[in-house]
C-alpha cells in the first residue's frame, strides 16, 4: 500500500479500549493525526530508500553489506525490507557484512560511553541525605562517601553529602553547579554537576581534598541558579498559555532547562500560526509583568493534589506525596521537584528563539528570558540600526528592502535571460562541431557559463536536438571544475553507456567524484587543469 492507512483504525481502537484507556477517546482526534502524521514520514523513509536501492549497481547480484547498512542506519530503512527486494531482482544481500558494519557502529557507541567506576569510599557512616536547596543555597556538611569515575580518558569525583543545597538533574532541569570550601574557606574545588543515583544526591567535582574526613561548605552558583529558576518558571507559564491558545490536548512531552536557555517540547499536530504563537508569548509577558507570587506547597497526598486539578504528566511516576508548583491557582497549577522564582515578574521577559517539529505530532519551543532575552533584543537592535544606517536611514525600513528585493530579481532575471541567449548560441555550435563515431554523436567540449543550472539547462536542450547523443561538458565555475554526462535512452539500453559509471570515472582526473542516472550525471572536482584530460577520456568510452 502506498497511501497512510493505520490512522483510519483509531476510532475502531478508541472504541474498543473506552472504559480501559479513556484517554484515547477523550483525544481521538490528536492521536489519529499523530499516527497519520508517522504514516506519511515511514513512507517517504520507504520512498527515500527505494530510489537509492533502484539507482544501486552491482555486477555479482550482491547487496554489499554496507550499502545495506547504510540504507538502515542512516535512512531507517529496514534490513528485511532491502532483503526482501533484493529477492525481487534475483539478488542477495551480504548479510555477514551488515552485521559487521552494525557491530562496529555498536562498537563505537559503547566506546563513545564507556565508563571506568571506583567503589564508594566511606568517609561517614550512618548519615542520611539532607536536600535544603528550595529555601538556602549555601550550607555547612560532611562528605559521606567518594569515588573516582573515569570516562573518555578524564578523571573525576563523585562525592555524597550529608546536607546539600544543589538540585540534581531531574524533570528536565539541569544540576547546579557551584564549589565545595573547605571550613577555613581558604581553598575552594568547583562542582561542575549534581546528579541523582539510587536515590543520592551525587555531586561531580574535577579535584577534590587530600582529606575529606572535616566539615565543608556547600555553595551554589547563585547567578546561574537563578537563571535556571527564570527559565524553569516560565515554561510552566509556557505550558498553561499553550493550552489556553490551543486547547487541552497540549501536555508536555519533554524540557530541558539550564541558565542559558529552555525548551519544551508538547503535543500538537501541526505548527503554530504566527497570530498563535504572537498569543502565547503575550499571555505569558503578560503573567510574568503581573508578578504573581510562588505558591509553593510541599509533601501534599498525590490524590489531593489530582483533585484539586493540578496538570500531571501523562506516564510520569509520582510518589505518594507530591509538591504542587502554583502561579495563580486559575492559570498554571502543576506537580513538580524543580527550583523556582519568588514571583513571575523576576523572570524580567520572555521570547521564543524558534518553534519546530521533533517527532509526529510533537512541537518544541526554544525560548530565553531575563538578561539572555535582553541582550538578545539589544543584539537585533543593533543589527536593526545598522541596517537603517546601511540603507541611509529610510522612512520605511520594510518598504525600502521590499524594493531592493524586487531590483535584485529583475536583475537576475536580466542576467538569466543573458545566458540563456548565450547558451542557446553554444547549443547549436555544439551540435554543429558533433562528431559520428560507431554511429554516436559525440559532443565532448568545454563550455565557459557561470553556473551548473546553465550547464544543465544547454545539455537538455542539445539532447532535445539531437539524436544518438553521447555528450560530455566540461566547465571551470570559479575555480572550481565540474563535468557533465548526458547520454540518450536508446543508447543506455542499446549500447550499455551510463552516465553515472563515466562521469565517476571522468572525474578522476580533476580529483572529484560525482554520480547522477544512467543518462544524466555530474561531477566536481579541485583540479581544474584535468578538464582537458577529462574531455579526451571521454572519446575512449565509445572508440
């Protein structure tokens, strides 16, 4: 089958399960787009490797085993697929070689993350875990446990306190990063990232003491925190506009969050209009300039949370007891372990870098705020001003470039027109200097135009001139040389010439490669003094 038809059996499924899982009928619609939306894209993967498995060669009816593993891994097309066509054709695929190829890109990928371990040293013993890091970000504590991890040749620590202000990396926020002091506060080790295992809070320093066994400070980067926090906030304002712009199918399918810049990625099935988006961005600036306080509240019983309508994401595990992050209780009332602003109106702005497709029915929005977003706009000021200064200042900026655009395409079509007059002089000096070999008119020349499109274009149309055409066009476009093969489909069939095979051979002496269809190739190169080679080379293929 060439047309999506698995989308069509959502509403048969959503009946079936009603009762069982109620949120697919309740979002039948989203999830039959979504699966309409993974059709279409399997089948232009299917489209994208039939063309290149069809413009295959082999002279053995063997499917080398990396070109099989290619198709797989770079295009997702699968193995018993190219199997299966191959059987078509009466060919087999070197299945020894694919796997070989599969083991060496497992291979690297193991080497890409292997990781060296130590075993946990035991500095204190009997001490639980303290997390104080939602109301302090500075604290005295005791090393509990370290060890030395290496990985792609690094040494680092992993160190374990008693009492920690740092966030581990968890929902989608990075860890803190900060410094570890030791008690005289004379010599500092940075933190570089805090992360969670087995349930620890596990803090990721380059360098640690000699003696790990007195008291330390535990200090987080404060500026970076806060950024974090800004940028943490806002999504869930994000999160609650986007619903309000685009209705309650909207969940969170993912984030990331560091000081630097957001992301958040939801579910919706198609992109969001610039009047959609231009309202989402204004709800939220609009929450942030109302400086609605935090309300933050601490081991609430999950099913009270529920209740009370807090947002949960759908396939997240929660524990018995939940935090509930609050800005306004009629806009934005989610669960969540992150670290957060005070109030709204800290995060200063908000605006979006860009908003795309990850995955069918999956959108992400990349955003920044506070002085990010303010250096930002004063960075496209700047440019705005340079621009206006570039064209002398205009009364209307945007009509003066319309006008600049539309000058640069009459000139192009100017100069268009003035090769497309000069090509058509070539053409019929061309076919006037044919030579009849074997019953071929071979035209090899080199040509002087300024751009493969041009070249190109005086190919077809010599072919459309002339019969029994084996031509071959050599050009140098600004120092760089390129060739073109065009060979006539009686000549492929009948005489065995293709196109692709002589131009990759041709193109060997101009230090390139190239390829194309048996009646049409091209190729480039760094050598331009090999074009003359090239062109004699050309006479051998029907001599």
């Amino acid at each position: 089958m060439k047309e999506p038809f698995l989308n069509k059996l959502v509403p048969i499924l959503a009946d079936q399960f009603d009762g069982i899982f109620p949120e697919l009928k309740k979002q039948q619609d989203f999830v039959q787009k979504v699966v309409l939306e993974e059709e279409v894209s399997f089948l232009r993967t299917l489209a994208t490797g039939i063309q290149r498995f069809e413009r295959f060669e082999t002279n053995d009816q063997v499917i080398n085993g990396e070109f099989a593993f290619e198709l797989y891994d770079t295009f997702g097309f699968p193995i018993d697929l190219t199997e299966l066509m191959a059987r078509e054709k009466g060919w087999t695929v070197d299945m020894e070689g694919f796997e070989a190829e599969l083991q060496k890109q497992k291979a690297r990928s193991r080497a890409a993350t292997a990781i060296e371990t130590g075993d946990w040293v035991i500095v204190n013993e009997d001490e639980e875990v303290e997390f104080i890091g939602y109301d302090e970000l500075e604290t005295e504590c005791k090393v509990l446990r370290y060890r030395k991890v290496t990985a792609k040749g690094k040494d680092q620590y992993q160190l374990v306190l008693n009492r920690t202000p740092f966030y581990a990396e968890s929902g989608g926020q990075v860890g803190d990063t900060g410094k570890l002091e030791d008690h005289s506060r004379l010599f500092e080790y940075p933190v570089t990232d805090t992360k969670k295992e087995n349930g620890l809070i596990v803090h990721f320093l380059d360098e640690i003491p000699d003696d790990l066994s007195g008291l330390f400070y535990a200090v987080v980067d404060h500026q970076k925190r806060t950024a974090t926090e800004n940028n943490h906030s806002v999504t869930h304002l994000l999160h609650a506009a986007l619903k309000q712009v685009l209705g309650d199918h909207v969940n969170q399918k993912g984030s990331l969050v560091n000081s630097e810049y957001l992301r958040f990625d939801f579910a919706h099935f198609s992109k969001l209009t610039d009047l959609e988006l231009s309202e989402v961005v204004s709800i939220v600036n609009r929450k942030i300039r109302e400086n609605i306080p935090l309300k933050e509240e601490r081991n609430v019983p999950y099913q009270q949370a529920i209740d009370s309508g807090v947002t949960a994401l759908f396939g997240e595990k929660y524990g018995d007891f939940v935090r509930v992050i609050t800005f306004d209780d009629h806009f934005s009332k989610e669960l969540c372990g992150g670290t957060h602003v005070k109030s709204s109106g800290q995060i200063g702005y908000f605006k979006v870098i860009s908003e795309s497709a990850v995955a069918a029915g999956v959108r992400r929005i990349e955003a920044i705020t506070a002085e990010t977003a303010e250096n930002y706009i004063n960075t496209q000021n700047e440019q705005l001003r340079g621009l206006k200064d570039l064209l002398k200042n205009p009364n209307d900026l945007l009509k003066t470039v319309e006008s600049l655009l539309e000058e640069n395409n009459r000139l192009k079509k100017e100069i268009e027109k003035t090769i497309l007059e000069r090509s058509a002089g070539l053409k019929h000096d061309l076919i006037k200097n044919a030579l009849l070999i074997n019953g071929i008119n071979l035209i090899a020349q080199q040509v002087d135009l300024p751009n493969t499109d041009a070249v190109k274009s005086l190919a077809y149309a010599v072919k459309d001139l002339l019969n029994d055409l084996f031509l071959v066009l050599a050009c140098d476009i600004d120092g760089k040389p390129s060739l073109t093969v065009m060979v006539s489909e009686n000549l492929v069939k009948e005489r065995n010439l293709n196109a692709g095979n002589i131009v990759r051979e041709l193109a060997k002496e101009i230090q390139g490669g190239g390829g194309g269809q048996p009646f049409f190739a091209t190729a480039g190169g760094k050598d331009s003094s090999g074009l003359v080679k090239a062109l004699e080379k050309a006479k051998t293929f029907i001599n």
